[in-house]
C-alpha cells in the first residue's frame, strides 16, 4: 500500500472481466471521514486529434439534423448555396427545393438505379471516411445506397430504407484505397421515386487520428473438448470471464432423435465454467437455417413441428433459467427463414415472448451476420436489422422486452471496412439496447486485421462485449486458431494475450493529492477498493463498487457515490 496525502490510502482492485468503455475515478478523502467517488466517462481521444461522432438516429424525423462535422469535406452539405457542388449522376434531372425553410437537392425522372446526384470529391490513399447522410423519396419506402465510385471501383458506403415524408439518416463509411478522384452518389433500384438528399457529410481520418479513438472487452466461445483436457481448461480459464458453447446447446445437439432429449455435455461443461466464475451466452434456442436441423424435423408437418418448437423451448429455456447471461434465441433470421416458412411470419417474436415468460431476467438478442461485416449483403444491413428488432418488440406483450444485439462479425477479407463497421455499431446504438459481438473471427487476410478488428470493436463506447468464435479441437479450428495442439500460442494467441495485457488492470494503489483526491483511468468493471489510514488501522474497509458504461456516449457523465469510514 502507498501512503495517501499523509495519513489516507487507496488501493483498487479489478474483479476480472467488464463491459466496455473507459473511465476517470476520482477518490476524494475529506476530514469529515466521508469518501466521495467521481466517475467521469472519457472516450480517451489524442488532444491533437479530430473527435469521433458516434451519434445516429434511427428515426425518420420531419426535419434533418445538421451534417456532422459541418460536412466535412462535402462543398455545399445543406444545399443553402443552391447545387453547387452537386450534379446530375446518370441519366437522372436534379433540382433544387425548399420545404418549411430546409433546402434540398432532387434527382427525378430517373430511368435506371444510379440516376441520382453526385458530387465529386478527392480521396487520400489510406484515410478512413466517415460518411452521413439524410434522405428521402417522394413515395413508399424504398433501401437506397450510397456508392463511392472512383476509377479502378465501387465502393458501397452505407444503406437506408428511405421514407416519404421523413428524412433518414444514413450512416456509413469506407477506407480509400489508393488517393485521387472519387464521386460520391445514391442509387435506388425503385426509379420510379425520386430521391431527394440533404445535410451530407464525409470527414477524412488519419489511421493515427481513427487509432485514437479506440480503447476497450474480450471473451471467447469454446466447445466439449475442454471437459476432457487439462491444458485446455488452464489455457481458457486463465484468460476469459464469458464464454459460448460452440454447438452443445443447439437443438441438432441435445436432441439428435426425436424425444431423447441429452443434455449431459452441455450440463457439464455449464458445471465446468461456474466453478470458474466464467458467465455464458446461451446458443441457440433455435437456428433459422434450413441446413442445420435436426434430421428429424424438416419431414414434419406444420402441427407436429409446432408441437415440436413448443416442447424445444419450454426444455432447454427452462433448464438453464437463470445460469444464462443471455439467449440467441431464434439466430440468423434475417437471412434465413425455415421456421417462418413453416410456422407464420410472426415466429421469431412469439419465441422472444415464450422465451422471456419462462426466464424473465436473461437478455434475448437477435443474433446475425454481416450487418457490420458487409455493406454489400442488403439482407442484414443495419437498418434491416432494425426493422426485424420492430417486428419482434410489436409481437403483443414483447414492449420492454429485455433484447440485446448480437453481430457475428464473421470478417471474410477481402479487408475490414472500418469506418462503415464504426458506424453501423453507431446506427444500432440508437437503440439503446446492448450491443454484443457474438461470434468473431477474421479469415483469409493478413494477421493484423485480427488485431485491427479487436482494438476497432473494443473501442467502441456501446460495445458491451466480445465473444471470438476461436474455439479449439484437435481437428482445427473454424477459422482461426490461438493456440496449437500443445496449448502453444499461435500467432494470434499472441495477439489476443498481448491485447488482455493491455486492457486488464489487476491493481492499482496511489496517493491523493494535497487536497485528498486520488484520481486513475479505468476501463469499465467492477472493482474492489480498500482505503486505510496509515496511523488507525482501524480506519480499513473494502468497498465494492461498479464502473459502468454511460448511455449517453457521446456526452461527458459523473456520478458520485459516498462512502463513510465510520
């Protein structure tokens, strides 16, 4: 211990893993014996570098809100100056409106998806783009696209589903891979509406300046092969605090046969990690894939599969009532639809409500891939993610529902698109539900992108946690390996235990000031902090206390919380 301001001393200890998100603590010891905490939540920037904006909306609001970062390096962003700057894309006619005092561009009598309005920019080989944009069309509610186009390629930016009569916000972004011209515009495959755009903004970043604004949880999944390997158990149980099982718990895997439901393996390795204090996410409750049924179930009629799903979710939700962080409760079912098919549209958000009737405290998270991974896969982009989040919470008694987000983040190269992952977290923060990375792995690219991928996801303020889909077995791994078949760190063993390295403050004692403070960075968790005074000893106690992820992340908080030494 270390003598504090000559007669207090505080020391903190971390309890393991916590949520995402940096913090300032500052400890104020008083002469009244009264001890004041002060958390001031810190997205921890470089003074020399510009401010990430994380803010997005997700609603389609009567007027648009102002260009983020003033537009960037888009001439003219809110249209105030007529077109200038902007041109006709295509064959498609552009003109310039006014409505209620907010002036915009048109692109109509379009004749093909591209026609629509462009405006030229010049690119800098290496620099992350950070584009926003508000829009709308004069009818339905049709995805439109925005498109980078520069001499070698196409780049797709970001996508929306625009409304008539609204303005949303499109949030995306691109990393310009050589420098000279590009032209930036909107494509909409309905020509039949026209496409009006206002308040656009596109700000460059240096790889320093985009590094900077990163800081921040790291678990990992694993399978059955840990119950019966020791060096297994120690490699994973010295390093993570959340677990997934990789397929124990799937339905193909507890209930191969149709009525001989086993759950050993899975109860098992549950018993394994509780006795480590390791939480687990459960998946899945059901998978929407066709492929990866039981055999037994694609034969089955409408009614006996109903009656099939009922008895599936009454027996493993109830099972593992209450041993669960969380359930990925009906997975990939944005881009897969078996049970829908089958059962009606409305399935996914009658499991969501079955679900949470028998195990009301467990978070129930839609659980998809490529909604930050790809901007090309329209099937999952972010805003149709949100859309199928609606659909579920409007099922009749799922308002208040507690829902998380799961991304996979299944990188498949080539490359990581990080500014438009950056802002599709962005766009799914304005939920305000709890965003996961579920299942993560990066394949077929260079080594780094593994590092890249972890320190861009870490870093962002809204990420609850991450989960790698790493899981070792003799036969290989699914994508990536850590560790080799003798528990050796592979390269990206290394990369993962360097990382936690970083993160992970075990303890932390220091002196306050002249004026009793005592002040440390610290990443969100939970904590146990001691304060003695040199000369009483007892003057000692231990205090618990929790650093948590602020819901306005874009803004500075503090909290306070007094403590008394009587």
């Amino acid at each position: 211990m270390v003598m504090v301001f000559g007669w207090k001393v505080a020391t903190l200890v971390r309890d393991g893993g916590g949520l995402v998100g940096g913090a300032v603590v500052m400890v104020n010891v008083l002469e009244e014996e009264l001890i004041y905490l002060s958390f001031v939540t810190t997205t921890g920037f470089e003074a020399e570098a510009l401010s990430y904006d994380y803010s997005a909306s997700i609603e389609c609001l009567a007027h648009p809100q102002n260009p983020l970062y003033n537009g960037g390096i888009i001439q003219n962003p809110e249209l105030n100056n007529g077109l200038q700057g902007w041109t006709a894309f295509g064959d498609a006619r552009i003109e310039h409106r006014e409505s209620l005092g907010n002036k915009y561009v048109v692109a109509h009598r379009r004749n093909q998806a591209h026609d629509s309005v462009s405006q030229k920019i010049y690119l800098q080989k290496d620099k992350h783009y950070t584009l926003s944009a508000w829009i709308q069309v004069s009818e339905g509610n049709v995805p439109v696209t925005a498109i980078v186009k520069t001499t070698t390629r196409l780049k797709f930016a970001g996508a929306i589903f625009a409304e008539s009569n609204c303005w949303s916000m499109l949030k995306g972004g691109f990393t310009a891979d050589e420098s000279g011209p590009a032209e930036l515009y909107f494509e909409g495959n309905n020509t039949s509406v026209e496409i009006w755009i206002d308040n656009v903004a596109l700000q460059p970043f240096t790889e320093g300046e985009w590094r900077s604004h990163q800081d921040e949880s790291i678990e990992k999944c694993h399978n059955s092969y840990i119950l019966n390997n020791g060096l297994y158990k120690n490699w994973f149980t010295s390093r993570f605090t959340v677990t997934t099982f990789e397929n124990e718990m799937k339905w193909y895997s507890t209930e191969n046969v149709q009525g001989r439901e086993d759950y050993s393996v899975a109860d098992a390795m549950l018993q394994f990690v509780k006795q480590h204090n390791i939480a687990v996410r459960g998946h899945n409750i059901f998978w929407d894939d066709p492929r990866y049924q039981p055999g037994w179930v694609p034969s089955l009629s409408p009614y006996q599969l109903n009656s099939a799903v009922e008895k599936r979710v009454r027996s493993v939700v109830s099972r593992y009532r209450g041993q669960l962080i969380s359930w990925d409760v009906v997975n990939e079912n944005l881009h897969f639809s078996f049970f829908e098919g089958k059962l009606g549209q409305a399935f996914s958000g009658r499991i969501f409500h079955e679900a949470h009737n028998i195990d009301g405290q467990t978070t129930l998270f839609l659980n998809e891939y490529n909604t930050i991974e790809d901007s090309r896969d329209g099937v999952s982009i972010p805003a149709r993610y949100i859309q199928k989040l609606k659909k579920i919470q409007s099922y009749p008694g799922n308002a208040g529902l507690p829902i998380g987000i799961g991304l996979e983040a299944h990188f498949s190269g080539p490359g990581i698109n990080f500014p438009y992952l950056r802002a599709s977290i962005d766009y799914l923060a304005a939920t305000r539900l709890p965003i996961w990375i579920t299942e993560l792995d990066v394949a077929s690219q260079p080594r780094q992108y593994f590092e890249l991928a972890l320190r861009e996801l870490h870093g962002h303020p809204m990420v609850r946690g991450i989960v790698m889909w790493t899981a070792w077995s003799p036969q290989g791994c699914y994508r990536i390996c850590l560790v080799d078949n003798n528990f050796r760190n592979l390269p990206a063993g290394n990369v993962v235990d360097r990382l936690l390295s970083e993160w992970r403050l075990s303890k932390l004692s220091g002196m306050t000031d002249q004026n009793g403070f005592f002040e440390a960075n610290l990443f969100h968790g939970d904590y146990e902090m001691e304060i003695s005074h040199p000369v009483m000893k007892n003057y000692t106690f231990t205090q618990r206390l929790q650093v948590t992820p602020i819901e306005e992340y874009f803004k500075e908080t503090k909290q306070f919380v007094q403590l008394s030494m009587k």
